[in-house]
C-alpha cells in the first residue's frame, strides 16, 4: 500500500510523535510505501519539499499571531502543498495524527475531494472540546462537550481570551464544514477517550481501539537499581507534578529525579527551593538511549496526572522496562495499570505513602510484578500487534 502520515512535528517532542515516527518505521520495514507530511522545524528528523511553513506560537509578535490564528481555523498553504503531494503520490491511505493549529484541518478536504480512504489517530480530545486536554484553571472540566463550545470563550478554556476565541471559532468551523465526519476511520489509544468521544455523538462503529505501539528494543527488563524515584513527561499544570513536589517533600530519605521540559520548569523548579525540597533533581529532556538509561536506572517511576490522561507513553515505557509506576487513576491510565499502583489524583499525602510502601518494597516482589508489567505491555503495546491491527484496519477500508 501506499500511505501518507501526517503529524505536526517529525521528531520525538512527545507522545503522538513517537507513535508518528515508529508508524512510519513498521511500514517501511514490512515494504510499503510512505510519505509524509507535516510542518518545517530544526529539530524534525524528516522532511520533504511539501511541508509547510513552521508556525511558532511562543515566540510571535501579536500580528503574527493574529495571522496564526487566522491559519489554524484555515491554513491555504498546508492545504496547497498537501494537494501536491496527494496528487504527486497518489495514496491509498492517509492517515492523520495531530494536525490542529498549525496545519489544520484544510488537509482534510485535500483527501476527501480525491476520495482518499482516511484514518486519525485521537491522542486528545480536540474533536469534542475547542480544550484539547479538557482541563484549565487547574481542574478538570468538560463543559464544553457535546457542542457548547460557547463555553470557552465564556469560561476562558484556553486561559487566554484570544487563543479562547480563536478555538471557538475552530471548532463551531470544524463542525460546519463537517471534517469530523470525513474521517473514514478513528484510533483510540484508549478504551476512556473511546467512550468520551461516543458520548460527544460520534458512531460507535467509526472508532477502533488501538493502543500506542512501543519498538521492540524498548522491551528490556532491567534488574539496574541507582535508588530514585523518576519522573518522565512534559512539565505543565495538568501532569500533577506539583504534587509529586510535596509529596517528595514527606520523604527527605528519598532522590527524586524529573525529566522533562514545559511551562511549569521554572515555577516548579522555584518550589522546590523555596520549600528546601533538596531530595529532588531536575534534570532536562531526555530521548534515546538517554531515556531508556534513566528509566532503567529508576526503583519506581511515578505519573501523577491530574487530566484525563488518554494513554500516557510514560506509562507504557515504563512496563516495558518492567518497572512498577505509581500513578494517578485518572483517565485511560486505570486500563493499562493494576488497582494496587493507582492513587487519587491530587492528593499528595496518599501518593507520598504509596511511593513509600513500593519503594521500600522487597526487591524480589519489585521484580516479579516487573515481570508482569513487562508481558503485559508486549501483548498490549508490542509493534508487531499494532502494525498486524493497522493493516487490517487500512485493508478494510
């Protein structure tokens, strides 16, 4: 077959890039033929002369912004150099993963007028709530389900009245024009966001569970100890990581080490000074072998998450590396965990004492339910049972 994979960004910034850049890799080794599409960036480690312009929010002067804005309800020249591509390629399938804002849903049209066969892959919830994560103001909120998108402009979701219109307007324009109901074919990493998302009315039918996939060599039990608590993810209000700070807080005796980057960095990193949490490390962004040797050097790792997580890759690396995480029970991470790992999001005093009582558990029984994990994220996330699943889900279409 001949596929088009279309993400935002080609290169490992997160979860849906991972599964992009691993999707892209399983169907060239099994010999069919992929093109990509997405966004110009320094950092991507493939592009090609279709991608568009990178759009950067951060870093925009206010009439950039409003241009920007203006792109991510329409974006003419992603649709233009997607109509080339599609016509220079000529796919049987296109699948989509997180092309909202920059790229935004024009590309859609570009597949449904050559009556390409379409796929997405949900790693949100950006089709059922102009907020993508349904979380702001510090909790969860999902008023703006089922079509009231008014909401968050009223509410300020986006905790920003500009970017709160602007989402507005995307999504009552993403209705009207009716791109939802374009896509042939969804994925859900998760059995949670399946339900939320035929609650919000979309068909039953129309939506595969598909668990993210993991490469093989990220299969690697690790009997590697250095003694710390390790934290993998972005650093933003909704991951809970400011409560991992206090919960760090009730257990000097213990190191705690923090991978990752995002706009809660500094003001967590201030935290933890001000409060004299000296047990706790900061330590960047990792990828790669780097990751993997932190993961495995990790006693327990920890996900205190308080949104509605979909299927955090965090969690299933983890498993992978046969390591037991603690983590919040929220979202679809109650799915892939057993009860006894589970805490109450936000609540740190219940998270400190269940780190405690893994932490100092008996090496032994570490290992064993390990062991578990580890089976139980081949059988779930192994890439030879998500490639076998895609392929069935792209032939049937």
């Amino acid at each position: 077959m001949k596929i088009v994979l279309v993400n935002k960004f080609w290169y490992p910034r997160g979860g849906a890039e991972k599964v992009a850049l691993l999707t892209k890799e399983l169907l060239e080794k099994s010999g069919h033929q992929v093109e990509i599409f997405g966004m110009n960036h320094p950092q991507n480690l493939f592009a090609n002369e279709y991608f568009s312009d990178f759009i950067d929010y951060n870093s925009a002067t206010w009439w950039q912004k409003i241009k920007f804005g203006l792109r991510a309800i329409y974006n003419f020249q992603a649709k233009h150099n997607f109509d080339k591509l599609l016509d220079d390629f000529r796919p049987d399938i296109v699948h989509f993963h997180n092309i909202y804002h920059q790229l935004s849903c024009s590309i859609i049209d570009s597949a449904k007028k050559r009556k390409i066969k379409t796929v997405m892959t949900l790693h949100d919830y950006k089709f059922i709530s102009p907020n993508y994560n349904l979380f702001h103001h510090g909790k969860v909120s999902e008023e703006c389900v089922g079509g009231r998108y008014y909401r968050c402009l009223f509410n300020n979701c986006m905790e920003n009245r500009a970017e709160s219109l602007l989402a507005t307007i995307e999504a009552y324009f993403v209705d009207f024009v009716g791109y939802k109901k374009f896509i042939d074919k969804y994925l859900s990493p998760s059995q949670f966001l399946r339900r939320k998302f035929i609650a919000a009315g979309f068909p039953a039918e129309r939506i595969e569970h598909l668990p993210n996939p993991l490469p093989e060599n990220e299969f690697q039990l690790s009997d590697h100890d250095s003694g710390y608590v390790g934290y993998v993810g972005r650093l933003a209000v909704e991951k809970g990581v400011n409560f991992l700070l206090e919960a760090a807080g009730k257990l000097p005796d213990i190191q705690f080490k923090i991978v990752g980057d995002g706009p809660q960095k500094a003001i967590l990193e201030k935290i933890a000074t001000d409060q004299k949490i000296n047990n706790v490390e900061f330590l960047g962004e990792k990828h790669g072998q780097q990751l993997n040797d932190f993961i495995a050097g990790a006693r327990l790792l920890v996900a205190p998450s308080v949104w509605h997580e979909n299927a955090p890759m965090s969690v299933v690396e983890a498993k992978a590396h046969g390591k037991v995480i603690i983590a919040s029970s929220t979202g679809g991470i109650s799915e892939i965990l057993p009860a006894d790992f589970l805490v109450p999001a936000s609540d740190a005093t219940v998270l400190s004492k269940k780190i405690k009582e893994w932490f100092y558990a008996n090496p032994v029984k570490l290992k064993e339910f390990g062991i578990e994990l580890q089976i139980e994220a081949q059988l779930n996330n192994g890439a030879d049972n998500y490639l076998k699943k895609l392929l069935e889900i792209y032939s049937d279409l």
